[in-house]
C-alpha cells in the first residue's frame, strides 16, 4: 500500500492490512475518536455472543432512547424480530432504532430478569463494554449502543481494527 501522507488531512488515518495484521500507515491511531455508527459492529458482536441468531426479541420501550433524527430501520414497537433480523436492520440501514432493540432483547434474555428497555440497555452496555476488554481493546468505551455521539463515548483506530476483525 502506498499512501502520500501530505495529501491528509484528518486528525487520526490509517491503512491497516488485514492479511498481513500491520499498520501500512497510521496517522494519530491511539487517538480517542468518536466511532459513530461503527459502535453497531461491537453491538452486533456482543449480541451474538450472549444470544443466538434466531432468538425472538418484541421491540419495547427500548425505543424510546432514541434520540430525535435517528437513523431507522422501521422498527415497530410491539413486533416481534430475529435477533438476526435485527441486526441486519442495524447495519445495513444503519438503523438506530434496530440497535436499541437488539441491547435490549439480547439483555433481557442473558439476565433472564423483567428490566425496562432503558435498563436492559445499560445492562448492554456495560457488560459490552467488558466484552471489548476481553477484545483486546484497551481504549474503548462506549455508552449507547448506535454510537451517536454522547460524551465518554469514544475508541482509537487501533481498537477499531480489532473490532472489524472479530466481525470479519
């Protein structure tokens, strides 16, 4: 890979291999940046891990989180989706209303326990945030799982490379 770094512009680049697993280039990696809708791979990844693919998850009021403007997916409150259906709706669309439901229908099965959305969706989170440790990604935290910015919310390319690996 051959990069001509006097044409860049941004704060944090970076060329990774993904065969050979080295930087080829890298400007800022260690940087904390905001991972915008990137946060749904780590969604997706730890869903997966704690619950299987065709699980059946009701959107509920998880979907009130959402913050106005989202991205949606059309998700309907009441339906019932696959936890696979869902997370397609997530990363395809990029729907912010599929990745509320995924935090909260995988969490409420992995706990077995009656939680609201709002706290299913914190239960998501935190213990996603102890997934991405176990990862290998040690400056990672995020706080919601659509990845809008919110403040302490935040990754490095060089996470994100181990993010996009596991979902590869």
């Amino acid at each position: 890979i051959t990069v001509s770094p006097e044409n860049i512009t941004a704060d944090t680049v970076f060329a990774y291999c993904i065969d050979s697993h080295f930087f080829a280039y890298e400007k800022n990696t260690e940087a904390k940046i905001n991972p915008a809708s990137i946060t749904k791979l780590l969604t997706a990844l730890y869903a997966l891990e704690i619950a299987p693919k065709e699980l059946i998850i009701t959107a509920g009021d998880e979907l009130n989180l959402l913050l106005p403007h989202s991205s949606l997916a059309g998700i309907k409150y009441g339906k019932k989706y696959t936890l696979e259906q869902l997370i397609i709706a997530m990363l395809l669309p990029s729907g912010n209303d599929a990745a509320y439901v995924v935090a909260a229908g995988t969490a409420k099965y992995a706990v077995q326990e009656d939680l609201s959305g709002k706290e299913a969706v914190e239960w998501f989170i935190s213990n996603m945030n102890n997934y991405a440790i176990d990862l290998g990604c040690s400056d990672t935290h995020f706080t919601v799982p659509d990845g809008l910015a919110y403040e302490d919310h935040y990754t490095t390319a060089v996470d994100l490379v181990i993010i996009a690996e596991n979902a590869l």
